[in-house]
C-alpha cells in the first residue's frame, strides 16, 4: 500500500471507530476503485469484511466481492 492510502485507510478507520459506518464505506470502496494493486484491493477488502462494510448500500466498489 503506498503512503497515501494507508493514510486514507487510517482515515477510514476513524470513521468506523466514531459510527460513521456510511462515510467508512464509501471511503473503502473509493480506495478499492481507485487503487492499481491486486494486493491493496485485497486488503481493503477484508478492511472492509472485519467492519461489515460489504453489506452496506453505500458500499459500491464497481465489481462483485465473493465472500
């Protein structure tokens, strides 16, 4: 992961630790959109199965996550 999206990612964990559950999924799945790597969108994606964030409607990262 490079610094900026650990750095994003910390941010996302602020907001699920705060209950800001709808703007901590949104944020993931920009990050899983937006990054180049397989490896970084796997591990936002299990970020995102440790919170419960999959379920989410806010949660739209543009393809299918097999849990």
């Amino acid at each position: 992961m490079t610094k900026n999206e650990t750095k994003q990612l910390t941010i996302a964990q602020a907001y699920v630790d705060s209950g800001m559950i709808d703007t901590a999924a949104r944020s993931v799945a920009a990050l899983i959109r937006s990054t180049l790597s397989n490896k970084t969108k796997f591990e936002l994606v299990q970020f995102a199965k440790r919170h419960n964030l999959l379920a989410h409607p806010d949660f739209k990262c543009g393809f299918q996550i097999i849990n």
